[in-house]
C-alpha cells in the first residue's frame, strides 16, 4: 500500500464505484461467505452475538444503520422489533436493499448518502445509531462521521461501533506474517482490489480504492470531541467469523490472530452515549 494525496471528494468517488460493484455481485453466486439472500429472505439470522449484546433490545426503538451495504442486517434489526434507517453512499446498494425490504415485507426506510456528510433530516430522530465490520477503513474525516452520528442520535442515544481492530488491520497474511499497513494515523492510502471479501475466487475488474487507517485512540477522541460520553470500550480476541479470510480457526469455531503464545485482538467494540441537556 502506497500513500497518495487523495482529496476527499476523489477518494470518495474511487470507494463509490467499487462499492457499486461489490453491491451488484454480493449474493449473487452459490459460494458467497456472507450473502445468502435466499436464506435471508427464509429468516436466516446475520447480526452476531457481540452486536446483539451491545445493542440490546431493540423493539420499539428507531435505530439508524450506517453504511448498511444492501440491507440484510438492517432488516435483521428490524426483525427484532427496530424501526430501522439504513444509509449508504452506493445507489445500487441502496436500490438493493429497497428491494430486499419488499421481499421480506419488513418495513424500513433508506438513505443514499455520505456517512461523513449525513443530512439533516435525520437529525435528533434515533435511539441508536450503528455501525458493524469495515466501516471506519474507509472514513477520510473520522470527526465528521462521530459528528455526524452523534447529530442523528436523540439525547440520551446511543451510538454503537463494531469493527475490525486496527492491529489485526496491519496484518497481510499470516504464513509468513507480514505487516503493511499502519495502525493509525489517518493518512489515506491508494490500493488496487480485484476482488471481494464476499467470495475470494470471484475475479472482478482491478478497481483503485483508497482507505484509511485509524488507531483505537484516534477513533475514541474523535467520539469524545463530538460529544459523545465513552461508556464502553471492548477489545475482541475471537471472533465468529473471519473477515478477512486469513485467520485460524479454533476446535470452539471461533477466530483469532495468533502472536507467540498469546492472540492479538480481531474486533473492538465501542459505546457512546449522546448527552441529555440537563447533564452537567
């Protein structure tokens, strides 16, 4: 990964069309990892026990789903009783998840839009806002998103973050390991991507996409600078799943990154309270 003095406005474009074409070909092939539609559509649950719990019960409450991809953990809060907004900057993957929503008949509502530029219509109008796996590698303004966020929650919301840990991002592969990208810094950082998480053999056109690497300390003070009130902060060992398609997998059928004779974390979890206007 080299570094390239991207403005924000081109590398947003360059991350738009590759997610554009990720949103056309997620779900759409027998061997894709995470993107069962069908089974979906059967009521096939895709939230995980780490956002679950965090999030708690949902029912009645309305819940903002940032970067929501096509819908399918955004409609599984629904399903658990959320009235849910899903945003996204992909107009197919927006288009996707309308689509998904009718077939599953689950109300809900979606957004085409930046997360880093959220409009004002949403506002002061959640609960909770969330967020879950690949989501701040591709925030170039990480205040602008924690503003953003904290702008849509009602006084007292909550925003909860689940995502891959900066330290598992700085690792390529394991035999041998290899480490090439930084922890944190925010310095944006051009690659060119041929393919997909979803489904590692599918070989897709070679696409430049820019992404930003964010330390665990960079991401809570940009929280704490939007307002946000830090009440929970988790570092992951195992997961129930492998993101990336580099990591073990153990005889319990979780994940984790081996380092020695110790595990260095896969995820972390973040909560942030929205304060109420009487709090000192």
């Amino acid at each position: 990964m080299i570094d390239t003095p991207a403005n924000a406005d081109d590398a947003a474009a360059l991350n738009r069309a590759m997610w554009e074409t990720r949103a056309r070909v997620h779900g759409s092939t027998a061997t894709d990892r995470f993107y069962d539609v069908e089974s979906f559509v059967a009521g096939r649950e895709t939230l995980h026990l780490l956002e679950r719990e965090l999030v708690g019960d949902v029912a009645g409450k309305d819940l903002l789903h940032l970067q929501c991809h096509f819908g399918m953990n955004t409609l599984s809060w629904a399903r658990r009783g959320a009235r849910v907004t899903g945003v996204d900057f992909s107009p197919t993957a927006v288009e996707r998840a309308r689509l998904l929503a009718e077939r599953t008949g689950l109300p809900a509502t979606f957004v085409e839009a930046d997360t880093q530029r959220l409009p004002d219509s949403l506002a002061g109008r959640f609960d909770l806002a969330v967020a879950t796996y690949g989501i701040l590698c591709w925030i170039g303004d990480l205040d602008a998103w924690m503003r953003g966020a904290a702008m849509a929650l009602r006084p007292g919301g909550s925003l909860v973050l689940v995502d891959l840990h900066p330290a598992f991002q700085t690792v390529a592969t394991l035999q041998p390991l290899v480490v090439d990208w930084p922890y944190g810094g925010g310095e944006p950082h051009r690659d060119t991507v041929t393919g997909t998480y979803a489904e590692p053999g599918l070989s897709l056109p070679a696409q430049d996409v820019i992404e930003y690497p964010h330390s665990l300390g960079e991401i809570v003070t940009a929280a704490a600078t939007a307002g946000l009130t830090v009440k929970h902060l988790g570092e992951h060992i195992a997961a129930e799943f492998d993101p990336r398609g580099i990591l073990p997998q153990g005889p319990d059928g979780l994940y984790r990154l081996p380092f020695g004779d110790s595990h260095l974390p896969v995820m972390y979890s973040l909560v942030a309270r929205a304060p109420h206007p009487h709090a000192p």
